[in-house]
C-alpha cells in the first residue's frame, strides 16, 4: 500500500524539526539573558552581544536549556547511567511510563464496560452520565493524595494505587466516545438485524462493536495523553511521609530538572506512535465509509 | 378485484389494516383499510406519491411496524412469527452493506446469524455471487463497488437464506436510467428463475408495469388503495414491451387511478 517507507514524510519532518531547533536556540538567548545580565552587573562588568550569547549557552541553571545542554544531560543519563540507577533517565521513564500504560488500560477497559452499560440498560443511561462528568469536574491534585494514602492504608501500594489515578481520569473520554459509537449504528442498519431476528448479542459483536471502533481509537488517543498526565502529576503533592513503599522511594523521581519533562515527552511520543499506526487503518477505513458512502449516487 | 385463485397459497393477507402515527400536530393516517391479498410466485408492485403508505405496508409486513388496527397474517402466521422464522429477505432503498466486510462476508452476514455451517456457508455466497453476476467480487469492499453493483450485492444477501418472500423497497430509486433498466431486467430473470413471490415499491410508473404481475396504486392522505391492476402482459418481457399499446395502457390505468386518489394535486 506505501510506495515509499518513509511515506513521504522525510524533508517535512526534518524542516519542521529543524525550525523548532533554530526556534529554541533563540529562545534560550532570550530567556537566559536576564540572568546573564544580572550577574554581569554584579561583577561590574559589561556584555557584549558574543559574551551574552555565549554565556546563555553553558549556564548550569538555565531558565531554558539550550538544546545541547538538553542532548548532553540525556546522555548523560540514558548512557552513563546503569538503567537499575535511580538517576538513570531509562529507569524514571520506565516508573513514568508502567503507570501510565496500566492506567490506561484499566481506565480503557473500565470506559468500554461502562459505556456497554449504559447503552443497554435505560436506568444507567438516565444515571450515570452526570456522575460521570462530576467524577471528572474534580480537580486531580485533590484526589491523587487520597487515592494513594487510602490504598496504602489497606495494603495495596506500588504500582497499582498510582495507575489509578491514571484510569481515573482516563476512563471518561473512552466511555463518552464508546456510548456514542455503539449509537453510532444508521435506523437502517438496525432494521436489517431485526428483520434477521438477530439476538442483541449478535447485533452488538456484528454491528455496534464494529461501528463504535473509530470512536474508540479516538478516545483512546485522548485517554492515553491524560492517563501520562495522571502519572506526571501525582506525586507533586505528596508531601514527604514517611511510608513503608511507594510514595517515599518515588518522591525522589524528579532528580534532575529535565528527567520528568522529557520521559513525559518519549512516553507520549511512543503512545501516540503506537496508538497511532492502530489508529491509521480505523481512519483508513472511517474515510472509506463516509466518502465511498453507501451507494447514494 | 382479485378473482380467488385456488392455485397459489395467500403469503400475505391484509384485511381492514390501519396504521395512524399521533403526533402533536394530529393525527397522520399512514394506512387506512387496506384489504389486500398477495398470492405466491407474484410479483406485485406498490407504486404511489410520497406518504401514500407504500413503504409503511412492506415494513407492517416485515414487522418493522405495529398496525394500529385490523389484521395481516404472512404466511398464516403473525408479522412478528414470520420475521422470527427469517420468512422473507428486506431490500432497502439504500444498500445497506457493513462497510466494513468485504462483499463476500456481507453476504455470510444472515448466514451467520442463523447459524449456517461454513461449507454451506461458502456454497451458497459463491451461488449468490453468481446469480447476481458479482462473481469474483466478493473480496472487495463495499466502497470499491459502484451503486448498481452494491444494490445487486444487497438482493444476494436477501435470497442467500432461500426465504420465499423478498421485500424490495424502491431498491433502485439512487440510480440512474440506464443501469435501472439493467437490473430491472436482471431481478425479473432471477425471479423467473427462483419462483419468489416479491412485493416492490416504486416511485416509477414503468418499472411497475415493466416488472408486476399484480399493481397496487396507493394515494396519500389517508393512505390507502385506489385500484389494483392485474397485468395482462406475457411472462416474457423484453425490454421493447415498454413500448407496446398494452403497456401504455396499463401505465395509463396507474395515472387514472393516481389522478383518482388526488396524487397530482397539492
């Protein structure tokens, strides 16, 4: 189907990769300079515009690192570091990331089952849609403290309590986008299973599954952006309590100033490439449906 | 009228059948006491303005409708029994194919459904495809096949389980002229072949008269019968006999009977 491996994608995305470079760059001498002038002034000496450049550059608490500071520290900490080491970027990436992943496939999961539900039952239809979105009106930095001390509390810690928080949030748009993909389905494809006296088995696996699909790929794209997010942010509130497991040993995470920004980076640049090849033959087939259209000339 | 035939089975028996939908801005009579017979291997025709019931009477048939008032019995049983036990094929208007199966596997659909084995499965598909000259196109999808061809695909998925009565609402309404003259010609051969008995709602004056035994002239507002029209053109018909007297006429007969229900007027 691709005539070329790359698709064609090649000069764009080193163009583009290119400008966001030549951008940071700029925006490190911008960002950095006040600091650069501060001290400059306090030594009584005076910038000039190579000076300032330069010392923009090697600072060792930028406001924005400069690209190359960023290329040397991961490096540093993908190379030089054994992956068991706490301050190996692998290892925060892989913390980051098991949460991330086990939250997004709970809260998928969850999201489905919910959404079967109240498409099929009336009384959940009325109920739960509200309860929903008022689980979701909650802000997280509330929630996630609590979530992790009341687990702990019971004896569950490590992963699970903190892929919680990551299904969680991630639950609701899968549920949303699945109750309106399994309605998805045209009167007139229904009629054409009732007049088979289909069982409503049937008419879900043969016909709502395979229509809310493109739903659910979307759905998931967002669930899996939120669910990163949900394991990003739990640990900043959580306060140095001592505790026989989890919360202690991962307060440490944030090592670094630039590990926690760029596994979330790598983490979610890998989802939304993974979720998105999936995602691409679902398109494939949606664009199918909606432009070849059924007959209508 | 029907002169009583005691050589074909009645496969639907209408008498006195009322359809009238409430809503709030009154009462709309879709059927109003209809009595109607249609005897086996027939091909009858509905053919009437827009809200004459046409389309409301073969979805009563198939169950897809309650009646308000009256009773209809297919094939001696209640609507409702005969679409339990699969008694007919429906042909909507549109057609209807899950985009995404292939041809092939749209039409496996019912089979599947009814719990056909797969050997039989694959006999009857390769059959169809066949008899509706689609075969070798039963890996493609729907999109890649024209309107005429999904339409044909659509009327081997309603006679792969061998249901003795097929349902065709204006099957060929979205296509042009030509490739309507095709199928028309097409469906009449297959339904020489198989002995159906067909119920056909049309817009088309000559499809009725080119394609019925037996034409139903509907008129809205109630809707109800004005006349039914026994053909007296041969079995055979090639495509010239729409330009025979004897099909003028019975065309004639249709817009006497639609100018009758006030079809013309606003």
């Amino acid at each position: 189907m691709l005539e070329r491996s790359d698709n064609g994608n090649t000069f764009p995305i080193l163009a583009v990769v290119t400008g966001i470079v030549v951008l940071w760059y700029l925006a490190a001498v911008w960002m950095n300079a006040p600091w650069a002038y501060d001290q400059a002034q306090r030594a009584n000496t005076a910038l000039s515009l190579t000076q300032l450049l330069g010392s923009t550059m090697v600072q060792e608490r930028p406001v924005l690192p400069a690209p190359h500071q960023v290329a040397a520290e991961l490096w540093d900490t993908i190379v030089n570091k054994p992956i068991t080491s706490k301050r190996s970027l692998v290892y925060h990436a892989w913390i980051t990331l098991s949460a991330t992943l086990l939250g997004f496939a709970l809260g998928t999961t969850f999201g489905v089952l919910l959404a079967v539900l109240i498409v099929h039952n009336v009384a959940a239809d009325k109920s739960l849609m509200p309860w929903i979105i008022a689980t979701q009106t909650i802000p997280i930095l509330a929630i996630a403290p609590m979530i992790i001390v009341v687990l702990n509390a019971i004896g569950i810690s490590g992963l699970l309590p903190k892929a919680l928080i990551s299904t969680y949030l991630s639950f609701f748009p899968v549920a949303v986008g699945m109750v309106k993909g399994l309605r998805s389905p045209e009167p007139t494809f229904l009629d054409l299973m009732r007049t088979y006296n289909a069982s409503g088995l049937q008419t879900f696996w043969k016909l709502k599954w395979p229509s809310a699909l493109p739903y659910l790929f979307i759905s998931m794209k967002v669930a899996v952006a939120i669910s990163l997010v949900g394991a990003i942010v739990w640990p900043a509130p959580i306060t140095a309590r001592p505790s026989r497991s989890g919360p202690r040993c991962s307060w440490r995470q944030p090592s670094s100033p630039f590990s926690s920004g760029w596994s979330a980076s790598f983490t979610a640049s890998l989802n939304v490439g993974w979720g998105g090849r999936h995602e691409r033959r679902m398109a494939i087939l949606r664009h199918r449906f909606l432009a070849g259209g059924l007959g209508d000339e | 009228m029907l002169a009583p035939d005691t050589q074909t089975t009645s496969v639907v028996s209408a008498k006195g059948l009322s359809l009238t939908y409430r809503t709030h801005q009154g009462h709309v009579h879709a059927l109003s006491n209809i009595d109607l017979d249609i005897g086996s291997h027939e091909f009858v025709s509905f053919i009437g303005p827009s809200g004459c019931g046409k389309t409301t009477f073969l979805r009563v048939i198939a169950d897809l409708e309650a009646p308000t008032s009256g009773t209809i019995s297919v094939n001696g049983m209640t609507p409702k029994e005969a679409r339990e036990a699969r008694a007919y094929g429906y042909v909507f208007q549109a057609p209807a194919l899950y985009p995404w199966r292939t041809v092939e596997k749209n039409i496996a659909l019912p089979l599947e459904i009814m719990g056909y084995p797969r050997e039989e499965r694959q006999e009857r598909i390769g059959r169809l495809l066949d008899l509706v000259d689609l075969a070798g196109f039963g890996k493609k999808f729907p999109w890649q096949l024209s309107g005429g061809m999904q339409q044909r695909a659509s009327i081997a998925r309603a006679l792969v389980f061998d249901a003795d009565l097929l349902l065709m609402d204006e099957p060929f309404g979205a296509l042009d002229e030509i490739v309507r003259d095709h199928l028309n010609e097409q469906l009449l051969k297959l339904w020489e072949r198989t002995g159906k008995t067909i119920c056909f709602v049309t817009h088309s004056i000559p499809e009725a008269v080119y394609l019925s035994t037996k034409i139903v002239v509907m008129s809205p507002r109630p809707g109800r019968v004005t006349d039914i029209i026994i053909s007296p053109l041969p079995k055979e018909r090639p495509l010239d006999i729409r330009e025979t007297p004897e099909f003028l006429a019975v065309a004639h007969r249709i817009r006497q009977g639609l100018r009758a229900g006030h079809s013309y007027e606003e």
